[in-house]
C-alpha cells in the first residue's frame, strides 16, 4: 500500500479548507480506508482545536523540530483517522523546520491508503511545499471574486509545478444574491466542480463540539457531499439516494400549554 497525498488549498482564508481536510479525511476513514490527517499550516494551525487535540504533549511542530518522535505526535480520531495535528505555541512555529515535512511523509506512506494534507491558505513557502507534496490538489473556493482570484494563483502555480487537481469544492454558498455561479467558477478556473456546499449552521455547530460535521451531523448537505466524495475517491458504489442525505425537514415549534391555573 502506498497513500495518495491529497493536498487541500485554497487561495483566500477562511474558505474551508481545515473543514475541508477534517471532513475528507473522517469520510474516507468512515470507508473503512486508512487515512492520516497533517496540519501543515506550521504558521497558524487549526486542526487540532477543531477535533479537541490543542493541549496534546506531542504535535507535527515538535517532530519537526526534532524533539518528539512521529509516533508520538499521531493520534486516534473520528472513524479511526489518524491526526497528526499542529500546536498551537508560537515558540512550536519558531522551532519547526519544514524542510523535512517530504521525508515525514515518505516515512508513512506505506502505512496509508490516504493522506490529507491541511494547507496554509494563499501563496506562501510553506503553501508551495504542500502543493509540491501532493498527489492530487483539491481546492476549496468560496462563490465570490476574491476566492476565485486567490485560485486561479493557486492554480497557476501548481500548474507550474506539473500538479495535478481532482476538482473545486465550491464552500459556503447560498449566502447572498450576488453570488459566482458553479459553471463561472468551473470555466473560469478549468476545473471540476466536486461538490457544491452551502453555509451551514451544522459547521459551526459540529465545530463548538470539536468533532467532524460528517460524524456529529451526518444528515446534513455538507456531510452527504463529503462522503460522496470520499466514496468516488475510494472507488466504492454507493447508491445516490444513501448518500445525498436532505437535511431533516424543521419541526413544527411545539404550542406551549400553560399549566398555570387561574387564581382569583
Ligand atoms: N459550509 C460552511 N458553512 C458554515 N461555516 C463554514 C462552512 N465551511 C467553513 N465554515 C466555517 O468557516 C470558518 C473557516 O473555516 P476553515 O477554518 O475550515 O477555513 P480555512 O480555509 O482553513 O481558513 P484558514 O485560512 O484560517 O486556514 C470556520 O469557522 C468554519 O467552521
Ligand atoms: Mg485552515
């Protein structure tokens, strides 16, 4: 077994692409697919905050600076994924050195049949390394020009290096009017569209729980796009109907009855 490195990038911030990461990697892993999640965003790292992890002795930062072992650094979570998570210490971004991220890598390859790489955001040192490390890119691109500018650099710059992508996640639709439709995006960037995702209270919400939104919320729009996703990666059929899950209908808010009784 050798992994498939999946870098996920994107050019602007906070367009979901630690969500992204999470949510891919629990889903494969729900495959039953050995999966290794790594938070390569050194400067600013989020995965360990986002699945309860940020207090962990051993992080991706003190292998890097040689003063823990991998292993150490390598934790069980959702679905059995590993996570090798970041700390979240500036002194741990002081001492880190990248350079030795591809040797890591090509230490456990063999281990995985997945790797998930969560990327610094943008044009960066370490943004370019994580790109130049993957097997195959996803980018996560909000429907707004200023996503669509930063990924056509991304897109520009990993083209320059021979990469190859599997697609667009277009995140956090459905917000305003004006919104970049799917066919601007898919024309304009050359790529495919994976999967469509809207803004979602259950992301946040699955967030204040430290936990995946395809575990805590695995009804939820997001979660059927990621697991389908993660279903075509691992070449496994799944009927469409199991896995385009609607988000369960509102119920009716239940009339209060007053149990008060009338006092004269
Ligand atoms: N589809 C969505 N619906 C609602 N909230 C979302 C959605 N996608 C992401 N978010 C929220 O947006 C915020 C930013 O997401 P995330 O941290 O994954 O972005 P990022 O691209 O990794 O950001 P950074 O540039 O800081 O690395 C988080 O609070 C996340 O929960
Ligand atoms: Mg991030």
């Amino acid at each position: 077994m050798t992994a498939t490195i999946f870098t996920i990038v994107s050019g602007k911030g906070g367009a979901g692409t630690s969500m992204a990461a999470i949510n891919l990697g629990a889903a494969l892993a729900g495959f039953a697919k050995k999966t290794l999640l790594i938070d390569v965003d050194i400067g600013m790292p989020t995965i360990g905050l986002m699945l309860g992890l940020e207090t962990s002795k051993a992080s991706i930062h003190e292998v890097l600076a040689g003063s823990a072992e991998l292993k150490e650094a390598i934790y069980d979570g959702p679905n059995n994924m590993h996570i090798l998570p970041g700390s979240i210490s500036l002194q741990g971004f002081v001492n880190a050195n990248m350079d030795i991220i591809g040797d890591i890598l090509e230490s456990v390859k063999e281990k995985y049949d997945y790797i998930i790489l969560d990327s610094p955001t943008g044009i960066s040192k370490n943004s370019l390394l994580a790109i130049s490390l993957a097997d195959e890119i996803i980018q996560v691109v909000n429907p707004d020009i200023l996503s669509l500018a930063g990924a056509m650099k991304i897109k520009v710059v990993s083209d320059n290096m021979g990469k190859q992508f599997r697609g667009v996640l277009l995140n956090r639709t459905e917000v305003t009017q004006n919104e970049l439709s799917a066919e601007r995006v898919e024309t304009t960037l050359g790529l495919k569209i994976l999967a469509t995702m809207n803004e979602e209270k259950n992301v946040k919400n699955s967030l204040a729980f430290k936990a995946p939104v395809v575990i805590k919320y695995p009804a939820s729009q997001v979660s059927g796009n990621f697991n389908r996703l993660a279903a075509e990666i691992a070449g496994i059929k799944v009927p469409e109907e199991e896995m385009v899950i609607k988000a369960p209908e509102k119920k009716k808010k239940a009339r209060k009855f007053s149990l008060a009784k009338n006092r004269n």
